[in-house]
C-alpha cells in the first residue's frame, strides 16, 4: 500500500541535499519512523531518521563528497551521522535479523525495505518515505493511522520479548496518537509479558513514563495499566488515577505546562517515603526527589478556609514553583472541581504577590552586640519569625525594630 503526501520539509535544504546524495546510482534513501508518521498525521515532525540500501562506507564517502560531515557513531550497527547546516541526520543501513535474543538481535546489513520495516516495533512507527513524497507501507502501518491505532508488528509476544521496554512504549504510543481503548492484543500480549519489566535498566523504564505522563491521552491509557496491575508494577506502589487526572485538569485549567514531575506527584506521592520509592523505581534525579519531597510535606494541610497571610507565608517558605506544586497537589485531593475560584485565587497567588527577600543581615545584629556563633545564628532566626509574623513589613523603622527585639533577646 503506498500513499503519496505533500511533506514541504522534504524540499528543505540540507534534508532534500542530503537525500540527494543518497538516493540514485543504485542505492535508494528513504526518511523513516517517527517523522513519517508524524507527516501523516500533522503533526510536527521532529527528529529526521534516515534509512538506506548503501552500506555504511558508501554513506560517508557520498555525504562526504557533497561537502557534508559524517561522524561514525554506530557504524557497526550502520549508522552514521550526517552533520549538516549544524543540524545531525541518522542514516542508517537497512538490517535484517539473523539471530533474535532481546535487544541483542544479530542482524546483518540488508537492502530489503519490507525485511527491515517489519523489524520494527509497531506499524505506525514501520513506514518510510520516499524524496518524492511517497510513503511505502509493507505491516498496515497506514490503516492503523487512519484509525489511530497503535499494533505491534507480527506476533506481539515475539515483539515484546525482544525488548521488554516496548510494553511501555505501546501505552505511550497511544497515550500520544491512539484513540479508543487499546489494540486487545497488543494488550493481552503486555499483561503477559509484564514480568520482563523487571529486566529493564530503570532509566530506560523512566524515559518512557516521563513521556507517557505527558502525553495527550495519558488519562485514558493509564487507566488500563491501572486495572491490570501493571502501573503498580512500575511505580512499586498504588496509583493515585484520579489525582492524576484532576492534576491534568488544573494544569489545563491554569494555563500551565504538562509538566512530568508534578503530574508523577499527583500519581504516586501521598508521604515523603513515597518520593523515596519512586527515586528509587525510576533513577529521579537529586531535583526531580527533592521536588516531589516537598510536594509530599504537608500537602494536606493546605486548604482555601486559610488566611491570606498564611498563604504568603507558605510562598514565602516554599518559592513560586514549590508552592505551585504543592496547592494543585492538595487541590487535586480536594472535592471542589477544577472550576472552584476559591482554590483558582490560592493557587495563582505568585501571580499576584511576590514574595520579598529577608531585609536583615548578620551584620545588622554583630552592629547591636550580637556575637559570631550560635547566638548571631538564633538572633537571624528569631527576627526572620517576627518580620513574617508581622506581615514581611518594608518600612525601615519595622524592621529596625524587629531586629532591636531579636538582638536583645539572644544577648
């Protein structure tokens, strides 16, 4: 099955130069995965993958020839890079599988596109494009677009069991372009295979959820991970749906950024020990644990019967993006909707007032007596409680008089 498409960037220098030099004199050069699909179904196309019948040393000589830079980063694979106008392009030498043994298939360089498609792990991510515009199409990719659905190739056990991470990769596929309730064999196939998850790097397992957490359909596709227990094998803990899906509401709501690590907060994280696992399960970094730390802390003492005063003082001690976090998480467990302009006035209060810096300095006390150490120490402290206590007064002589008080209380 082939279908012709109009992809202006194909005509767009340095891809249509580089196409150029691969494409003819025996050897055919084709853009291949995820810009394909994305070209069919509008979106943008990203990251532009090459695929060709040359092999490796035939690609550097000719992209070489026509002044371009190829680096040797996966030549044993058949990969080279093409660096060209500062921009790197994948070209890749088609492959076939000899041997099949996980992500360690032994494969040898093909020129056979329909081989090489059915490598792949699923139809929409199998079609390859022509420099013409034509799109070729060897597993059903086109039919599966058309209904946007996510279907692995061939047997999906025999796909899954040669790269266990593919489980993940078919939910976020179609958390990003499927729609409906999953292809019921692919399913099938991941519930069945979900022990093999266990053999993943975490990082990897990370890459995935960070990407499905923000997909357009995420809400939906968790949902079946969920049922069938799979989530929880991934997170090591019991998934927290409908705060996710109230989180993605609120982001919507207030005009905020799908952002992963909140959206994780409002899936994973109830206490502080929940950070810890989820540090661990997914390899997060110092600042991504730290953030879902704080977001933990307290959470549930957060609510709109406070004064405003307490909410400035919680900006204050948390910073704009922490205190974000932390009210939309409480939000999200609240039983006022997204809609309440209660929660809506917490929750964009950064918007409206910034909080000030400290005015006072350890040299303010050490000019009223206080000594160095612990007493210049309890001295800053105590006046940084009565300035916020105070309401974060500016005025010189409040403050002068917060720090009279503080220093004559730790001489």
């Amino acid at each position: 099955m082939t279908r012709r498409v109009d992809a202006a960037w194909l005509r767009e220098a340095p891809l249509r130069d580089i196409l150029a030099a691969l494409d003819g004199d025996g050897e055919e050069a084709r853009i291949v995965g995820g810009a394909v699909r994305n070209a069919l179904l509008g979106e943008p196309h990203g990251d532009i993958d090459i695929a060709t019948t040359a092999p490796p040393a035939e690609v550097i000589r000719r992209v070489e020839a026509a002044g371009f830079k190829a680096v040797p980063t996966g030549v044993e694979h058949g990969t080279v890079t093409v660096v060209a106008a500062g921009q790197p392009f994948e070209v890749t030498t088609l492959r076939e599988d000899v041997e099949t043994f996980g992500r360690h298939a032994k494969v040898v360089f093909g020129r056979d596109w329909k081989r090489d498609a059915e490598r792949r792990d699923f139809t929409i991510n199998a079609l390859s494009l022509s420099r013409d515009g034509t799109v070729h199409d060897y597993v059903g990719g086109l039919a599966d677009i058309e209904a946007r659905r996510v279907r692995f190739i061939g047997d999906a056990a025999r796909r899954i069991a040669e790269d266990y991470l593919r489980i993940l990769r078919f939910f976020r596929f179609h958390a990003a372009y499927g729609e409906g309730t999953p292809d019921p064999q692919g399913l099938a196939a991941c519930i069945e295979g979900r022990a093999g998850l266990e053999q993943l790097s975490r990082e990897r397992v990370r890459m995935e959820m960070v990407k499905l957490l923000v997909a357009k359909h995420a809400v939906p596709t968790l949902a079946p991970m969920t049922e069938t227990g799979l989530l929880e094998q991934v997170l090591g803990g019991v998934p927290l749906l409908a705060s996710y899906a109230n989180m993605v509401k609120l982001e919507a709501a207030l005009a905020l950024a799908a952002d992963p690590v909140r959206r994780l907060g409002a899936l994973g994280i109830s206490v502080v020990e929940d950070a810890e696992r989820l540090r661990e399960r997914l390899r997060l970094t110092n600042a991504e644990y730290e953030r879902l730390a704080s977001m933990a802390d307290g959470w549930w003492q957060i609510s709109t019967s406070g004064s405003e005063h307490e909410a400035r003082v919680l900006l204050y001690r948390l910073g704009g993006a922490g205190f974000t976090d932390r009210v939309l998480l409480a939000w999200t467990r609240a039983p006022q909707g997204a809609a309440d302009p209660t929660w809506h006035a917490l929750a964009t209060l950064p918007a409206r007032w910034s909080a000030p810096a400290f005015p006072l300095k350890a040299a303010d006390f050490m000019a009223r007596g206080v000594p160095k150490g612990p007493r210049l120490g309890a001295a800053l402290a105590a006046a940084e409680e009565a300035w916020i206590a105070a309401g974060f007064p500016a005025d010189a002589p409040a403050v002068a008089a917060i720090a009279d008080a503080a220093a004559a209380e730790t001489r």
